[in-house]
C-alpha cells in the first residue's frame, strides 16, 4: 500500500490554487463588505433594508449552491464564467456578507460619543473616523476575521465541485486511480491542516500585539 506521506507531493500541487482561491475572496470581500456595513447601519431604510436582505439570503443559501447557480445556471441567462471565475464570485458573496456583519459588531462594539469626543478636539468627521474608530474597529474585528479566513481555507475545498484544481480537486483525481483512495483523503486533510494551524497560531499572537500597537490592550 503506498504510504500517506507519497501523496503529499501530488496534492500540494493544488495548494497554490486553494490560496488564490481563499485571499483573493478574503479580499474582495472585506472591501465590498464594508459599503454594505455602512448600509447596514445606515438611517436610510431602504438601504438598510437592502443590506439586510442581501446578508441574509447570501449567508442562508449554502455556498455550493451558490456555485451551482453561477456556474451552471447562469449561462442559460447568457452569463457564462469559467469554473474559477464561478468559484470567486461565489465565494466573494459570502466573504462579503460575512464580514459585513464583522464590521457591523465591530462599529456597535465602539463606546458612544467616540466621533463626538474626536469631533470636540478639532478633528473633521472623516479624520475622526480614520484615527479613532476605524483602528479600533479594526482590533476588535481582526481576530473574528483570522478565525473566519481559516474556515475559509478549508471551505474552498467546495470549489473543486466546479473543476476548480485545488486541494481537494487534486486529493479526488488522486483517488480515483489510487489503490487506497483512504490514504488520499488522510494526506489532503494533514495539507489542509499542515496551513490552517500556523496562521491560527499567528493570528493568536498578532491580535494581542495589534491591541497594543493602537493601546487597546
């Protein structure tokens, strides 16, 4: 029987592909996430309610599903994606909804009358933003965020439903050929976690430092 540690080589091959995957929707996602937490908390009902709704229908709908529909159920509207493509826009929702309710608890987690108390020692609105609520914003937000980036990591392995050439995709091509496809299987879930425990590691010494660089702790 070939040994577990054989197939490290082969389904590392995929590793690259499972990075992009995750960091560029990681990404994407904190970006869009944040104009959709500002709507979120905004006093505009319509905007509000628009935020509301797309969070909860994007975090209710299961991220497979959310692939099947991009990448199979689309091109019969004309809108065509290739099956990385497909996996990016899809996951890029989730990450979007996702973090948008992180900045949201972040911003609700700030004590009231921050931008008052900024405002009275001569700073504009956006200065105060940028030097007294976004900082710690961003310290209360930053461990919520590693811990979802690492689930991330390993929930991308449901791009490989779509063709996508990941961990997983890699571990099940694998398989099929295999004399003990188990083996595989046990070798991609040592790959997943042999990345997923190092930055779990890092990002528990680097929130702690990160509050002490901006005096939060």
């Amino acid at each position: 029987m070939t040994g577990v540690g054989e197939y490290f080589p082969l389904i590392a091959k995929g590793l690259s592909m499972t990075f992009l995957v995750a960091v560029t929707c990681f990404a994407l996602g904190a970006i869009l996430a944040l104009p959709v937490s500002f709507a979120r908390l905004s006093e505009n009902g319509f905007a509000r309610a628009f935020a509301s709704t797309f969070i909860s229908v994007v975090r209710g709908v299961p991220p497979i599903t959310w692939l099947f529909l991009i990448f199979y159920g689309l091109p019969q509207l004309g809108l065509k994606f290739s099956s990385l493509s497909a996996a990016v826009v899809g996951l890029t929702m989730m990450c979007t909804a996702y973090i948008a309710e992180f900045y949201r608890s972040g911003w609700l987690a700030m004590p009231a009358g921050q931008i008052e108390a900024a405002k009275a020692l001569g700073l504009t609105e956006f200065a105060a933003f940028r030097k007294v609520i976004a900082p710690q914003v961003f310290v209360i937000v930053l461990p919520m965020a590693i811990t979802y980036f690492i689930a991330l990591l390993k929930n991308s392995a449901v791009v490989s439903v779509i063709g996508v050439s990941d961990v997983t995709d890699r571990a099940l091509s694998e398989s099929r050929s295999a004399p003990d496809p188990f083996n595989v299987f046990i070798a991609a879930g040592f790959v997943y976690m042999a990345v997923s425990v190092p930055i779990g590691l890092a990002g528990r010494f680097t929130s702690p430092w990160v509050a002490r660089r901006f005096g939060m702790a």
